[in-house]
C-alpha cells in the first residue's frame, strides 16, 4: 500500500521587528562606511528631516482624518524656537531646546488647530494655510527671533549632546538618524494604542466615534498637537541638521505642499509611506536632474529644465495616484505578496 503525501505550502511570516533592526544595522554600520559625502548632504539629511515631517503629518492627515496645508510653518516654529531657546536659556542642552522647540510647535498647531472643531474639509485646510502665511510674516516682521540679523538668516549652532560633538556629514547624519528612529518608534506604539483606534474612529466617522465614547474635539487637538510637535522637530533637522542656516525662506509655501506630496504618495495611516515617499520626493528629480542635464544641458537653460522637472515630476504624481491611490506601501505590499507566492510555489 503506498502512501501519497502531498506537499503543503508552508506560511512563514517574516518579522517585522527583525526587518527593521537590519535596516537600523544598515543605517548606522554600513551606510556611513560606504557612503560619500554627496550621499549624505544632498540625499540622506534632508530624506531624514522630510521622512520625519511626513510621519507628523500622517499622524493628522493620514490617521485622524484632518487636513492641514501649513506644514511649514510649524517646522519654522520648530527651527527657530530651538535657536532662540539654545540662544538665550543658559545651560539648556541641545536635546532640551529641541524637545522644547517641538512643544512650542506643538501649541501653535493646537492654536491653528481650534478651526477644526467647527470646519471640516476645504475649510479646514484654508485656515490651516492661514497658519503659514502667518508664521512666515512674524518671522520676517520681528528680527528678534533671528537675533536681529539684518539678512534674517541665521548660522544653526553645533549638535552637540552630552560633550560629543556630532561634525561633518556622517556626524549630523548620525544625529538626525537617531532623533528620527526614536521618533519613529514612539509613533508606531501611539498609532496602535487606543489613541491611535480613536484617531482612526474619528478619521473614519465623526458622529460613530461620537457615539461609541471617543472624546472628539479632545482627540483633535490631540491630532493637531502631536502632528506639529513631530513636524516641528523635523524643522530642527531640516535647518540644523542639513541646510545648517535657519530662515524663513526655508520653509515656504511649495514645502507644505512637498510634505503633503510626500504623505499622499507613500501611502496615508502608514508610518512606512513617509520614508517611502520622501525617497520619491527626495531622489526622483535628482535623478530628473541628471538626466535632464545629460540629455538637454546644451539645448536649454538651467531655468527651461528646472521647469521640465517639476512638470514631468507633476505628471508622474498624477499617473501614479490614479494607478495607486494607496500609494507606494501599498504597491510595495503587492509586490512582496507576489514574490512570497511565487517562492512558495518553487
């Protein structure tokens, strides 16, 4: 008599916590090893700082359901209130400016924040674009927050936390790398805790979650204020970390809208769909850059082929959210699903 045995797949779920200390084991061991200069200056700083807006934004935009186009400003906030509190608290560490740039960030958002109680939708987001005319208007208006500069731009001080220095490209790309996986990790646990179900509840319902107990103007203003104290802490990065000058020029109005770009893109109420779009945003139109310059440099003008990026830029964006609404995690997903399939059939 024989016996027929028949091959079963076997379903093995790869951890995610293991993929993620192996990219944290890339990031900090390998990357600085091999990278160069160019690398971390023009790619890795301002991904980092961009990524680490993104997550903010998801929070409010993605997760709670709330729409906001001022960004921006509150990484201006940010900026600038951690150069005036590492200016003129004597004795204050670096992280304690940084921590009390973001709460500074964090009770502006909630000022702005007070619309969405009422408003909802188009509305909202015009208040909230009232946020960045604003705070670009105060900082330009009252030298004092650039320590009356004449130029308004103001060099960043030096990273330093407990008597090391973070110097040079792999030294600020260090700091910016643990500021914003530790930031990281804190969303990830707000997002899967009850916090983070009401903020979908309200995102997915107002009157249910209303009704199922969820206290909705108190979650909010708890959206608007975590969103821009992580959004401000991203401006810190941003101008500290990578442009090392701080004004507001920086942080304009086209960056509020590359921070929205970057959420929409990589996929909303996901923590992967910042770093997924700030990767696009980021390297896309250095890549458009170089192409551009190889193929057209002698033909047209600097000006002409900034001009053809955004627009080839501008059309892709389209193309792809019409083929992906879900954004770049969810084609990720898709194309692990498959390859897993087809490992499993082999």
């Amino acid at each position: 008599m024989s016996t027929i045995t028949s091959a079963m797949p076997v379903n093995f779920t790869f951890p995610r916590w293991i993929t993620s200390v192996l990219l944290l084991a890339v990031a900090y061991l390998v990357i600085p090893a091999i990278g160069t200069s160019y690398l971390f200056e023009a790619i890795l700083l301002p991904f980092l700082a961009l990524s680490l807006a993104g997550l903010g934004l998801n929070i409010l935009t993605g997760y709670a359901g709330q729409v906001s186009l001022g960004s921006a400003a509150f990484m201006a906030v940010g900026a600038f209130a951690a150069f005036n509190f590492n200016l003129r608290v004597e004795g204050l560490p670096l992280v304690g400016s940084i921590v009390l740039a973001g709460f500074a960030a964090a009770t502006i958002g909630l000022v702005f924040g007070l619309p969405s109680l009422r408003l909802k939708g188009f509305y909202l987001a015009v208040s909230t674009l009232a946020a960045q005319f604003f705070v670009q208007w105060a900082l330009t208006k009252f030298s004092w927050f650039s320590n009356d500069s004449a130029s308004g731009v103001i060099d960043a001080p030096a990273l330093s936390v407990a008597g090391f220095v973070f110097e040079g490209a792999v030294g600020r790309y260090y700091f910016a790398l643990t500021v914003v996986s530790v930031l990281t990790f804190l969303v990830h646990r707000l997002v899967n805790s009850q916090t983070g179900r009401n903020f979908i509840a309200i995102r997915d319902n107002e009157t249910a979650a209303r009704i199922i107990g969820v206290p909705v103007l108190k979650t909010k203003l708890l959206a608007f204020a975590v969103s821009s104290f992580i959004v401000g802490v991203a401006g810190v990065l941003w101008a500290f970390a990578y442009l090392r000058t701080v004004e507001p020029a920086g942080f304009n109005l086209d960056r509020s809208f590359q921070i929205l770009f970057i959420v929409i893109i990589g996929g909303l109420a996901s923590t992967r769909g910042a770093f997924f779009g700030a990767a696009l945003i980021v390297v896309f139109p250095l890549v458009l850059s170089r192409l551009g310059s190889f193929l057209l440099g002698d033909i047209f003008d600097s000006g002409v082929l900034d001009m053809t990026q955004r627009i080839v830029l501008g059309a892709l964006i389209i193309l792809f959210l019409i083929l992906e609404p879900d954004g770049l995690v969810a084609l990720w997903d898709r194309i692990r699903r498959r390859i897993g399939s087809a490992l499993r059939r082999t």
